[in-house]
C-alpha cells in the first residue's frame, strides 16, 4: 500500500513539496480492528490548519507521518463482529490506501440508498454542516433573505438549498468566476449570484439585496464577512462556518472594518463546529437521502483520480479548483 505524509510545513499556499508519497507494507489487525480498502477520500480546506504546527480543535498533522481525513472503504479484514469483512464503511483514515481502523471508529454504511462516497459529501459532515448551519447554529426564518459564500463549493451548494427548504424567500450566493455563478443559479436554485472577483461585494450585495440580509451563512470570512455585516438588516444572524480567505495567512488575517455594525443593528453572530453536531446526523440523512435520489436537492462533485493527486486536490480546494464536493477516488 502507499500513504501521503507530510515532508515539510508550508508557509502561506501549500506547495506539493510539502506532501511524500511512500510505500508501506499492508499493516495487519488487531483485536477488534479492521482493514479497509480505501476508495474514496474526503478533500476538506481545515485539513490547511492541521499542516500547521498549532494548537488548534484537532491536533496538528505530523512531520513525516500520513495524513488524516475522512474516507470510505471496504472491509477486507475484520477482527470485529460488528464491522465484518465485505461491509463499507467510512471514517477518518484517509491519505492511504489501506487503513487499520478500530472497530468502533468505522461507521457501517448503507449503500442501498447512496453511494458510498455521498457519505463524504451531500450525506456526510459536508452536508452536516450546512443543515446544522441553517436549523440549528443560526435557524433560517420564515421570509428571510439569506446570503451563502463559497456558494458553489461543497457545504454552500447545500447550505443555499437548505435555507431555501427551510424557509427562506430569497437566497444569494457568491462564488468567484462566471462559471460558479452560472451554476449557483441555474443548477443549485439560488435565486441570484455575486461573482466577488469581478468587482465589489458590498455593491454588489446592495443591487441584489436592496433591502438587506437576515441570515449570512460565512465560509469565507474577511472581505465576505465585512460586506455581510454592512449589508444585514437589524436583529440578523450570521452562522461563522469558515474562513478559508484566511487559511493560507502567513500573519493575522484582516477583520471587518467597522466591525461596530454589530452593535447596532443587534446582530448575532455564532461560530459553529460540526463534530458539535454529530447527534443530528441520522436524522438530517433519513431527511436528506431522499432528496437526492429525487433530485430536489442538487450536488455536484470534482473528482480527482488516484492517491498520488490527493495533493493537488487539497491545493485545489483551497484555490478553487472544485464545484461542488472535492474528493479523491483511490485505486480499485
Ligand atoms: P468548498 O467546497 O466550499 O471549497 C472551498 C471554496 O472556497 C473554494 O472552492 C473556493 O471557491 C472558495 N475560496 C477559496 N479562497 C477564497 C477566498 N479568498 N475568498 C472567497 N472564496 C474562496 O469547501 P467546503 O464546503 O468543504 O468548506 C467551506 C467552508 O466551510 C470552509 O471555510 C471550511 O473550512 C468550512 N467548514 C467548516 C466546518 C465546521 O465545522 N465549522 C465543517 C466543514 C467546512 P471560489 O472559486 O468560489 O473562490
């Protein structure tokens, strides 16, 4: 088998020198373990943070050690009754082929009613993430406008539609390029998109939302988040997602100027980490896989193929690259 280790920190955007692929022996199992076959890894931007040596909510990733991540396999071995030899499962040893997981940290999956990759996506913490934004961290009202950034990407796709089911009257979204704000419109129901590379936020938010924001679901912080808050209506909400125009600071990242909008218009804002979630997981999936199978709820993945373009994958997903889930299919 093969694993990617991290050879060396990145300072600022991470470079393919800082990732190793090396060659293992296939490991073997102990008592309640079992070895799973990877098919697919999830490409996450927070995996960024974790090439830091920092003290964060996860531990840093190790110099010289494989990475981690959330990934689906194939049970090949087990030594466990509850995760026998032939079942998928997911859990969090990506960046290998071949995984040694305890027993207790697979989760057995149904594939009966999705593949076992949209268990990384639209029926994972990605989706999570984006139902918990909406209903639980700040709940989308009845009426409300609703702004989404990174709109395009994996949680924002979901998370526009979702506030849309849950009762928004208006959703914006916000993506870099054309492309990106063609699909948010024309494939993922948002009512109207921002292209943030092709001029102001701000002025294009007061065009779209004349009448300001309730609700602004953040995955990108700093100029995003500035514009949101200039542009919220009194007593509005924002869910503080992520902040990936940050991630690849070298320094402290840039803030909202005038941050004093808060105080007010009476703003709420609330941070959020999905794992805080995890007990809404089985009803937010039996809610959500029917809609995929009837596609009332529309995803998108980009795919890159093989363990060795696990890297490109992280540097696209912090620069771009994706629509949608980014994910790598490893070897079959
Ligand atoms: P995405 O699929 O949204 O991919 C990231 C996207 O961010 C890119 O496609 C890119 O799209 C956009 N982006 C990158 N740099 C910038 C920038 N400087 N300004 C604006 N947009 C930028 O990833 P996820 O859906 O997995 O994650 C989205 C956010 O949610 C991230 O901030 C992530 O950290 C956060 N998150 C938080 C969780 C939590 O528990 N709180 C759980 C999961 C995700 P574009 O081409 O439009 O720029």
């Amino acid at each position: 088998g093969r694993e990617i280790r991290l050879a060396s920190r990145p300072v600022g955007e991470p470079e393919l020198a800082n990732f190793e692929l090396a060659d293992i022996d296939i490991p073997t199992i102990g008592d309640e373990q079992v070895l799973v076959r990877n098919t697919w890894m999830s490409v996450d931007p927070y995996m960024r943070g974790r090439m830091n040596d920092v003290e964060s909510y996860l531990p840093p990733f190790q110099l010289d050690a494989p990475l981690e991540g959330g990934a689906v396999g194939e049970v090949v071995a087990s030594r466990s009754d509850a995760v026998p030899a032939g079942a998928t499962v997911s859990h969090f040893l990506g960046w290998r082929d071949f995984a040694v997981v305890d027993a207790a940290d697979a989760t057995v999956l149904d594939t009966t009613i999705a593949p076992a990759e949209a268990y990384l996506g639209a029926l994972g913490l990605t989706g999570l993430t984006a139902y918990a934004a909406v209903t639980e961290v700040t709940p989308v009202r009845s009426g409300d406008v609703v702004f989404v950034s990174a709109a395009a990407g994996a949680v924002g796709s979901i998370a526009g539609q979702l506030a849309r089911t849950f009762g928004a009257s208006r959703v914006i979204g916000s993506a870099g390029g054309p492309a990106k704000t063609t699909k948010l419109v024309e494939q993922f129901g948002f009512d109207a998109a921002i292209d943030y590379r092709a001029g102001s936020i701000e002025k294009q938010l007061a065009e779209l939302a004349p009448d300001g924001i309730d609700l602004y679901v953040d995955n990108v912080g700093g100029d995003h988040l500035e514009a949101a808050i200039g542009a919220m209506r009194a007593g509005g909400r924002i869910a503080m997602v992520g902040s990936i125009s940050g991630y690849n600071a070298t320094g402290p990242v840039p803030g909202p100027r005038d941050f004093f909008r808060a105080q007010f218009k009476s703003l709420t804002l609330r941070g959020m980490i999905v794992t805080d979630y995890l007990h809404l997981l089985p009803e937010y999936v039996a809610m959500a896989a029917p809609w995929l199978v009837d596609g009332s709820l529309r995803t998108e993945t980009t795919v890159y193929t093989g363990l060795d373009q696990a890297p490109a994958a992280l540097l696209g997903v912090l620069n771009g690259s994706n629509v949608g889930k980014m994910l790598v299919r490893l070897g079959d």
